[in-house]
C-alpha cells in the first residue's frame, strides 16, 4: 500500500508538478491576453463609431482586406497628406484601424486631425491612447501642441508636467506658453503686458522675434530700446513693414545696418557710409544711390528644422512644429504702387 503511495519528495514528482503549474500559468495567460485583446478591439471598434466613418471611401465589400496590404496604403495616406488631401488621409487610416491593432496607426489618426483642424477628433484620439500608454511621451507632445491651439494653457501646462516627470526638457515649450498667455491676455493693461514680455525676454532670448513683434504692437519706445543691432536680420521683415510713425530716427541713424535698411526703403536721404551686410538690403542701397527707386523686398520664411519654406511668418513651424526656427529669407522684387498693410 506505501508502494502505491505518491511521494511527494521524490524529485521527478517536482519536476511534474512544476510543469503542470507553468502549462497552467501559460495557458491562463495566453487566454487572458486573448481576452484582453479582444475588449481592446471591441472598445476600439466603439471609439471610432465616435468618427465619422462613413467617410472611409475603401469599404470592406469593394477592397476586402488582405496581409500585405498595410505598408502600401499606409504610403499613399502619407502622400495624401503630404499633398494636404487629410480627407483621403483619414479615409485610408481608418480602413487600416479597422483591421489592425497598432496604436500607432491611431496616433497617426490623431496627428492628422490635428493638422486638418479637426481638434476634438485629435483630442479623443490622444486621451484614448495615454489611458493605455500613460506614458507615451510623443502623444503627450501632441496633446500640448493642441492645447496651445484651443488657448487652454494650464491643460498645456498639465501635459508638460507630465513630460518634464518623464525627464524631457520643457523649458522652451513653457517660456511660449508664458508668451502665448501674455499675448492672449485681456484683463491687463498694455503696460502690464510690456513688462511682462521685457521679464521674459531678459529669461528667454530665444523668443527675441516674437516677443520684438509684440512690443512694437504694444509700446513702440519699448520695442526699440531692446532691439539688438546684431540681431537685425531676424527682424527684417518686422523693421520693413514698420509704419512710418513708427520709426525712431535717432537710434537708425546710429547704426549702419538700421541705417541701410530704411535708405533702402526711402525713408532716409542720406547713404549709409558702410554697407550692412545684408546682401539685397545692401544692393537696394547701391540701385537707390544709382537713382533707380523701384525696388523692393519680398520675405519667405525658412524652417532651420524641416527646411521647407512657408509665405507667412511662424513662432511653430507649421509643416514639423518646431519651435523657434524661423529664419527670415528676403529677396528683390519689384515695387508695388503700394506697401499695402503692415504686419501688425
């Protein structure tokens, strides 16, 4: 009868019984997982009901989806949108939802509302994906960038802080969040607001451009006590498009390359004695000299991150949004019958 006995310290029994627990274990995680990615898919699946995804022109009876088919179409969704066509983006992107688990395709989705203005879509979006991957830091970006849109700074805030806990740098992000605020702000005076920007420009020089733009709107003497000669080509269109009234000719007159730029634009009789630096400024100088006062200055702007060039001035590049930097490209052209309106 002993015989028959199971021993229980004998080691093969061990051996046995600790397969047995890790086939158990396995098994019950393999089915848990199984389970979990199925509410996933179902919850997922309920999310985009929220969209509108009749939209999605590649419908299951027309283009059935087969392996193989995700890295072509995930190519051509971002030739769309590379192209500007964010319908035919989303359209493509939510075919490919609908069949796939990768949260990245759902970032992507979001990316693509946010760039076509679609704010809350990308919002959802966005919140879905950080109660999954709270710490994804990529999405968090993107939810402060579309904070900044909607003016709602202490959410902006709230997700910086969340990036700084994860040790990324947000030091240049909150500096233009404190000048957005500022710049938005109604309830003070426009003495408030000079000070304000002079404190953050003594913090902050990198928010030169921006901050000058401001204060010439808000206090012209302001504006040119803190201008920096050195600086001048970072301020070209801002000194071109600058009203008459506006200009302080004392501290032109000073310097050579404020000097260049406004004999360039008419505004002065006499020739700079020294040439600025600034290749078509310096040339417009020569041709007035010359007697031929029809040119002009046109301005793109380059971003030093992406490289692409854009007609319209920008804090945040709007092609990788980036943050400050601009770089101010001019060029000679013609002079229209009139300057037209000025940047402020």
């Amino acid at each position: 009868m002993n015989n028959l006995l199971l021993n229980y310290h004998d080691p093969v029994f061990s051996i046995v019984l600790i397969i047995l627990i890790a086939v158990a274990v396995a098994l019950m995680t393999h089915g848990w997982n199984l389970y979990r990615r199925e509410k996933l898919k179902q919850r997922l699946d309920s999310f985009l009901e929220r969209f509108d995804t009749a939209s999605c022109s590649l419908e299951e009876e027309n283009v059935p989806y087969e392996e193989g088919m995700a890295k072509p179409l995930l190519m051509l969704a971002r030739a769309f949108e590379q192209s500007g066509n964010y319908d035919k983006t989303v359209s493509i992107l939510l075919y490919l939802i609908r069949h796939s688990d990768d949260d990245e395709l759902l970032i992507y989705l979001g990316r693509v509302y946010l760039r076509a203005g679609f704010l809350q879509r990308a919002e959802d979006i966005f919140l879905e994906i950080l109660s999954r991957h709270p710490r994804r830091s990529d999405v968090l970006m993107q939810l402060e960038l579309l904070y900044e849109k909607l003016h709602r700074y202490a959410q902006a805030r709230d997700a910086l802080d969340a990036l700084e806990a994860q040790g990324e740098e947000t030091a240049a992000l909150r500096a233009y969040l404190h000048f957005l605020q500022i710049q938005s702000d109604r309830e003070h005076d426009r003495e408030s607001k000079r000070a304000e920007l002079e404190r953050l420009l003594e913090k902050e020089p990198a928010l030169y451009r921006p901050i000058l733009q401001e204060l010439f709107r808000l206090d012209t003497d302001a504006a040119w006590s803190r201008l920096d000669p050195a600086r001048l080509d970072e301020l070209l269109d801002i000194l071109w498009f600058l009203p008459p009234a506006q200009l302080q000719l004392d501290i032109i007159a000073k310097n050579s390359g404020l000097h260049s730029l406004f004999y360039a634009r008419g505004e002065l009789s006499e020739p700079p004695e020294t040439p600025s630096g600034l290749f078509a400024v310096d040339l417009l100088c020569a041709a007035r000299k010359s007697g031929f006062e029809k040119g002009d200055l046109h301005f793109a702007y380059l971003c030093s991150e992406c490289k692409r060039s854009f007609p319209v001035s920008f804090v945040r590049c709007p092609g990788c949004m980036a943050l400050n930097t601009v770089k101010v490209e001019e060029r000679l052209a013609p002079q229209q019958p009139r300057r037209g309106d000025t940047l402020f």
